[in-house]
C-alpha cells in the first residue's frame, strides 16, 4: 500500500507536467503547481481512470468480475483460480484513482486557504468525497480491509470492513449534507473535467443517496440495524437515482485508453453462460415467435423439448438443470431481454452480430464437431440454436466436443457491448428500485411498496433493451424458468421438484421423456425456496444489471446466494475447488464460489507488517475463497 501512497507534491507534478515541461516553471515548484494547477483536473483523472483502459478492463471487468458473477462462459476465478499479475496491476490502478480523488480534496483546501478558492470548490470537494466512497467500496468489495487514511500523504493503518463499510456511509451522509445545491453550475470549461455528471450538484446528490443504499444494503446480512437506518434516512430523502437521465454513466469511444469499451478486447469471447441461460428460458412467458423475424419460426422448439442428448461430450457432473443436453433450435419462450444481449449462432442479418474476433473467421463458422469413442465423428450444425455450456473440468468430454467454449457456436455478447459506442454503467434507476424493494421486503420504511418497487426495476430494465412491448405481460407471467422462478410478483407458488421435458436420442431419432431437476439452491434458505419474492428480486436485478454492473452481481450472490449459480463440472477433481466431488456436486456450498481477491504479492512484498495487519482484520488465510464480512451467511 505505501508504493502507492502518492505525496500531494508528486501528484501536482504529475499533472501539471502533463501541461507544460516542468524544467519552464522559474518558481518554487509546489508553489507554482498549487497556484495553477485546478483540483478538477484530479477528479477527471480519477472517474476517467476508473473506466478501466484495455489493460485493465481485460483483467478485472472481464475476466474477474464478469467471470465470478457469471454473465459468460469462463472458469477462471470462477473455478478457484486468480492471477497475481492482474491483481498487482489493479492494485496499482485503484490506488492511483483514489490518490486522485484525495488529491481534489487536498488541493481544493490548499487553494482555499491561500486565498485562491473558487466558487465551486466547497461543492467540488464534496463531489470528490461521494466518488472516493465509491472506490473505496469497489476496493473492499474486491479484496476486503483496508486503510481508511491511505492515498492521503501519510502511512495508513489498516482498518476491518466494518469499519470501512462504516466510514463509507458517513461520507455519503456528510458529503452529501454539505453540498450548495444552489451554487451554480461552473461553465463548461470546467464542469467538462466531471465525465459523469458536469458537475451538476444535484445529480451528485442522487448519486451519494443511491450509492448509500447500495452500501447499507450490503451489509445487511450481518449488521441489520445499521443497515436499516441508514437506508431508510438515505431513501426517506426521496432524492436518489430514479430515471435513467440520473443514470451515473461514462461515454465510451473506440482507442486504446481509459474510456475504451470495457469489453472490446476481441478475443474475449464472452459466451452466454449457463447460469444467465437457466434464469433466461422460459422467464415471463414470451413467445420467441414474438421476438425473432420469421425466418427464426422453424428453428422454434416446443416448450417441452430440452435438447439431443450426447453422453460422450457433454457432462453431466453438475448442479446445472440444462447439462447434457444440445439444444438443436430455439427455446419457446425467453425473457426479452436476452435476444437483445446476445446474437443467435449465424444471425448475420441482426444488428448486434459480432464478428469479433476480426483476425479470424470463427464468429462465421457455425458448427462444430462431436467425436464418439469408436472413433466416429458428427458435424452439428450450430445455425439459429441457442446453447450454453457448464464451467468447470470436462475432462474427455470436453475434448470430444468441438461445440463448446467457441465463438459462433453458441450465443454471444451483442456487438453493441463489445465496440465502444455506449456510456458504462456505474449505477442505473433499476437498482434504485430493486434495493427498495428488497428493503421494503424486509419491512424497512420505503416511499413505495416491494411490488412497486420491483415492477418499477424491471420497467426500466425493459425500457434500457428496448423491450417495453413486452412489460405488461412479461410482470404477470405465471412461467418458470429453468431454475423454477416466475416473474409475477405475487405468484410465490413453489414449483414441483421436477418437471417433465423431451430429449431426442441421436441413434433413434426418437423422443424420450426425462425427469428435469430444478435446481435446489442450498446456499439459500437451505435450499427450501426458488420462487420466493427476494429470489425474484435478486433474479430481477441480476439480468438487469447484465452486462455493465457484473461487480454488483457478484457482491449479490456472496451476500445472498442469490440468483441461483449451477457448481462447476466435475468430470475429474477441481484443485482450486475441492469441496466439489461427483458425490455432492448436486449441493451448493459458498466453499464451490470465489469470494474475494488474493491481496497482491506487490503488497506483501513492499508493506509486511501491513500486509500481516490486513490478514488479521479478514479473519482467516488471504484466499480467494474467504468469504468477506458481510457475505458469512
């Protein structure tokens, strides 16, 4: 942590010099960098860093955070595995975002006091306060304690996530408190340097009242009464994130810098997971009919048809309701919004189409071969079908299938997503509503009822894909999906433990009836519900904030177990995850799911004696699988 500890007088070299050569400056340095240097120049620095360059979107957005919240196909972190390389280069990113938000503070206060304060600096200090509480956050939530004091010119003490979590909603409270709502706007050659709101106070208001939800929501599980005060002072201001014009928000560009799309690396495939496809078929009871031009209406299965079955390449060694099955088609039904997200294998003609990777042809080689083991082989044609694949050790089925984990074989993330022509989320109205709807399912007091609140998140979900045609009947939908959830809200009616479907045997050609499980979440109230109204809500929230707020979905499912995630595969042992066995890879365990970030060995190395401080706070061994404060549920 101390490598990273940046003195005030180093940063305004830094960003003066990015100006004008040092070596032309006649006066005293720190003099002249404080007098001419603005504050602004930090905070644009810092939210313009945290959108993450090519380098380290790759790492963390895609590869950690995606991966462990399982919105693609990838095992990685998912499977027990970190790499120490991305979390030293995080590390050092993080640190500069929040050596940057200090450094607004500090030389806001340094202006001030030498007589060379501006109107906006009090306001903008306290703009600077609510972002660094955001990054704060997004620190503890990835690797757990750390120094409230650090990145602010002095050697930090470390601090428990309690005490993180803590300091974090009094900055909200208190920042928020200070603000002049009626100080104006500065002009554009200085509100330009905020890339997320232009410095307009009251949005940073709203912004600091939702992310004080989001933060008290977080703990809920393991400090109650805290979590319930704050939340309800913050959502009793009615003033937080309510319509997507509050949205916080960052425009993307194509390039190779900060404000490159997160997703953009081409050779990230991004895959639909298993996961998102269970909560996605069948959810609302839309017709796929209704959703897909005509050409699309032959590849439609029956709603009680799950697929070919193929013993000798596809596994079976998992939780995952789908496994074993290729489904040669369509599904019958599915929530709007996952045709919006992700192109069907050989849609050339829709708009979101990827052909990412450019430097290969594999977006346009739909098909794939299966090997038997008399040595015969079949070519599947992966045209117009909709498949996704379990993480996890396939072992010799794995490498029978020349289907799965490649790109134009199954859906993948819609172009609109993977070239740099959107505005990243950091947080939207949806999850406004949902975490009032969770708090008000708690008996919290809230400005609008659970159900209100939760209709409202999936309204503007549907408005945000463009699906808003499909609201009214997708709210009342009695339907399951693969996991045994509906939509509407009132109907909690648990669904049976199995349910009836039809594969096709590939020697016959005939129809078979099999028994299909719903999955039995045992993280989860022990497994006892999967269609209860919080399990809606998490589920809601979830394809909601599919794909730019993976970090949030992941804290969700360590706070909860919620929504349901199938264990990894298990043809041969998982070394990271050895809790699985194919004795019990029917029931989950938070032992089978990532929990956190390994501190990096840069911090070790440099900072022991902080390090060692760290390790106690956490209260276990500085592994990936030791759950955090608030998600020991």
């Amino acid at each position: 942590m101390k490598k990273y500890i940046i003195t005030l007088l180093v940063l305004i070299f830094v960003a003066f010099s990015g100006c004008k050569d040092f070596e032309e400056i006649n006066t005293d340095p720190l003099s002249a960098n404080i007098d001419q240097v603005q504050p602004e120049y930090f905070l644009n620095s810092s939210i313009l860093g945290a959108q993450q360059d090519p380098n380290i979107a790759e790492r963390v957005f895609v590869l950690y955070w995606k991966t462990a919240a399982r919105q693609h196909l990838s095992t990685g972190i998912a499977g027990g595995t970190d790499n120490d390389a991305w979390s030293v280069e995080y590390w050092k990113y993080i640190s500069q975002w929040l050596n940057n938000a200090n450094a607004t503070i500090q030389i806001a206060n340094e202006k001030k006091a030498k007589g060379q304060g501006l109107p906006h600096y009090d306001n903008l200090i306290q703009v600077a306060r609510i972002w660094r509480a955001y990054l704060m956050s997004e620190f503890s939530d990835n690797f757990g304690p750390q120094p409230i004091q650090a990145f602010q010119a002095v050697n930090p003490d470390f601090n428990s996530e309690k005490e993180v979590y803590y300091y974090i909603l009094e900055e909200l409270k208190d920042a928020v408190g200070k603000i002049d709502l009626n100080q104006p706007v500065p002009a554009d050659n200085i509100s330009k340097y905020d890339l997320a709101y232009k410095l307009k106070w009251n949005l940073w208001v709203k912004y600091a009242n939702s992310l004080r939800m989001r933060i008290a929501m977080r703990i809920s599980e393991v400090d109650p009464a805290k979590a319930k005060s704050e939340f309800e002072a913050a959502v009793a201001t009615n003033n937080f994130i309510s319509v997507s014009s509050e949205n916080f928000s960052v425009a993307e560009k194509p390039g190779w810098d900060a404000l490159t799309g997160v997703m953009s690396r081409e050779w990230n495939s991004q895959l639909l997971s298993a996961t998102l496809n269970n909560l996605y078929v069948g959810l609302g009871g839309i017709n796929s009919a209704d959703q897909l031009s005509a050409d699309k209406h032959s590849a439609i299965r029956d709603e009680d048809y799950i697929g070919i079955r193929y013993d000798e390449q596809f596994t079976k060694l998992t939780n995952d309701p789908s496994a074993g099955y290729w489904l040669d088609g369509i599904p019958n039904k599915m929530d709007p919004r996952a045709y919006k997200t992700f192109y069907i294998p050989g849609d050339f003609n829709n708009p979101i189409y990827s052909l990412y990777p450019t430097y290969t042809n594999d977006a346009k080689t739909n098909y794939g071969e299966l090997k038997f083991s008399d040595n015969t082989t079949i070519t599947v044609n992966a045209v117009n079908t909709w498949n996704a694949f379990t993480i996890g050790n396939w072992a010799e089925k794995g490498q029978r299938n020349g289907l799965r984990g490649l790109i134009g074989r199954a859906p993948a993330l819609g172009k609109q997503y993977r070239e740099s022509a959107n505005s990243r989320i950091f947080f939207a109205s949806w999850e406004s509503y949902f975490l009032i709807a969770e708090a008000a399912l708690k008996g919290w007091s809230t400005p609008m009822s659970d159900e209100a609140a939760y209709n409202k998140g999936i309204q503007d979900s549907f408005t945000y894909n463009g699906v808003s045609q499909f609201y009214g009947q997708y709210i009342a939908s009695t339907d399951y999906n693969r996991d045994g959830t509906s939509v509407a809200y009132s109907h909690i009616s648990e669904p049976g433990a199995t349910h009836t479907m039809k594969y096709k045997d590939p020697a016959t050609n005939n129809l078979v009836s099999v028994s299909v499980n719903y999955p039995v979440n045992t993280i989860y109230k022990n497994g006892a519900f999967k269609n209860d109204k919080l399990t809606k809500i998490i589920t809601q929230k979830y394809l909601a904030n599919m794909p730019w707020l993976p970090l949030e979905s992941w804290n969700d499912h360590r706070r909860l177990g919620l929504p349901f995630f199938e264990n990894p595969a298990v043809e041969t042992p998982l070394v990271n995850l050895p809790a699985i066995t194919t004795g019990n890879y029917m029931t989950n365990s938070i032992k089978n799911f990532p929990q956190r970030l390994r501190y990096p060995s840069s911090f070790r190395n440099s900072d022991p004696d902080g390090y060692q401080k760290a390790v106690q706070l956490l209260g276990a061994e500085d592994a990936i699988l030791t759950p955090l404060w608030w998600a020991k549920h």
